[in-house]
C-alpha cells in the first residue's frame, strides 16, 4: 500500500460535521497478522472484525487496502457496496483524494451509521455517527466486508483460465464471475475481447449499448482509444448513476474494485484512458 501512496487514513477536515466520543484503547501492535502497521491505522479494524466473525477471520492478506473488498471477496466473506447494508463487526473503507481509510462499523440505524476509526499515532479510536445522506460527500464511502462467510466460496486466482480464455488476459476471471449469475449456458462465445458484445449478441445475450443500460452481473467492455487495448469488467452492483466494478490488474495478478459514475465511464481520464464501449447482460434474448 505504501508503495502505491495509498495510506490508510481518514483527515480530520472529512469528518467535520459529525458526532464523535474518543474511546480508551491499547495502542495498536506493530503488526497484525499479516498486515503492517506502522504509520497505518487500519489494525484497529482488522482486529474488532476477528472478535465477531467466524474463522479464519481476516485472511485476505494484502496491505494496499483498495484490494480488500475484492480480496476479501475472493476468500469466501460477504461484501457490500451500499452503507445501508453493512453490520456491526463490518470493516468499511471509504477514499477521498488518493487517501483509503479504514473503520469498523458498530450500529447500522434507518437513518445512518456508526462507526469507528483510529485518527492519531497513540491508538486511540473514535466514534463517530453519519447519515446515509451525508457519506458520499464526507467519508466516500466505497463499500464494507460483512463478519460473514459466503456459502460454498471457493478461492480462484484472478490469473486461473476459463473455458477457452486465458488467464493471462485478465478476462477470464470476469466471465467465471459472470457465469455464477447469468443463465445457462453462460459464457459461450469466441474471439477478441473487443468483440466479445458483437459474439455474444450472435450467441443470444442482450447487449446495452449505452452507460444507462449497465446492470448488476454484467461484463463491462471498455476500449483504450490510444493503446487499441480492450479491457473487460464485471459489474458487482449498481445503484443511482454509480456502477461498482471489478477488473483484474494483470501486472500484479489482483483484482481492483472501482467505483465511476455513467458519466465519468465516458471520461477518458477516469480509468485510465479506458472508456465505455458496451455491456453484456446476464440476460438471454427471448426467443
């Protein structure tokens, strides 16, 4: 994570506006598990997450924090994209200009949520209380992986083939993930990625030319219209205009969650050059 210049931490000026209690605390561990914490605070909720859920307990083991929901994800635990939906025992990470943070939420309200988060170099955690309506302008949220094991998760390498894609080309993992949600018979096309929505259309799939049209399961194409590089994604949720999804960075076999609106989906600065071309959707045409 340090090596990325994401530091796990949450600036004062964020949180102006919400209710806090400083609350007693032993200073954090130089290291917990796996995960360093020197200078880096996100120990406190790594180890409240392991007091309430199940084993193994936190086993997604990657300091850069911007992996964990997709980690985690990967390591059987239920992950969540809408503060609305988090519990307590939940470790949620928000993000505001190049900064990830870390807390543990503690009461999840109708109205909001209650959460705490370690802010100064003694250890010490405070709580605090948001509304719902206020997170996206303050603490940014970017989702929350629940005390929860998934049933039946298996791990996969994002670098794993399947069917008749290759894994080195970072889209095989998204067409096993869009396999666990579409109909039969699945992924059942050929040919090059930024082909993939014409071949699919020919094999019965509904494809959305438009960022309106995304929905929850799909494969998002996206065209680098400098590098001729397709890339493709697998929509985890969508709600309002934001869509949530994963991509795999090849470089460094992981998988990255990212978080655009449709609008900035047309952006050519928004992921790196990558942009909108089309989805195909865990929907078969009727016949």
């Amino acid at each position: 994570m340090r090596d990325r210049g994401f530091i796990v931490a949450l600036c004062l000026f964020l949180l102006m506006g919400l209710c806090s209690t400083a609350l007693a605390a032993t200073p954090p561990e130089e290291r917990y598990k796996n995960f360093y914490a020197d200078g880096w605070f996100g120990t406190y909720a790594l180890r409240e997450f392991d007091k309430i859920a199940p084993a193994p307990g936190v086993n997604w083991f990657v300091d850069d924090a911007q992996d964990w929901l997709s980690r985690a994800q990967r390591e059987g635990w239920v992950v969540k994209y809408k503060p609305a939906e988090a519990m307590n025992g939940s470790i949620i990470l928000g993000y505001h200009d190049g900064l990830v943070w870390v807390g543990v939420a503690r009461e999840v309200t109708d109205k909001g949520l209650i959460f705490e988060t370690v802010m100064g170099g003694d250890g010490k955690p405070a709580r605090y209380w948001i509304k719902f309506t206020d997170i996206a302008a303050t603490i940014h949220f970017q989702g929350c992986i629940l005390p929860i094991r998934a049933p039946g998760a298996k791990q996969v390498s994002p670098m794993a083939d399947y069917k008749n894609i290759r894994g080195s080309t970072g889209s095989a993992w998204p067409a096993l993930e869009f396999d666990k949600i579409a109909p039969k018979p699945g992924f059942n096309w050929q040919g090059p990625e930024i082909k993939w929505s014409e071949d699919a259309a020919e094999k019965g799939w509904i494809i959305g030319n438009k960022p309106s049209l995304i929905k929850k399961g799909g494969l998002l194409v996206l065209f680098n219209r400098t590098t001729k590089r397709t890339m493709v994604a697998f929509v985890r949720d969508v709600f309002d205009s934001t869509i949530v999804f994963d991509f795999v960075d090849v470089p460094y076999s992981r998988v990255i969650t990212a978080r655009l609106t449709t609008e900035q989906l047309m952006d050519v600065n928004a992921l790196g050059g990558f942009v909108f071309d089309s989805v195909i959707l865990p929907e078969r045409k009727k016949r």
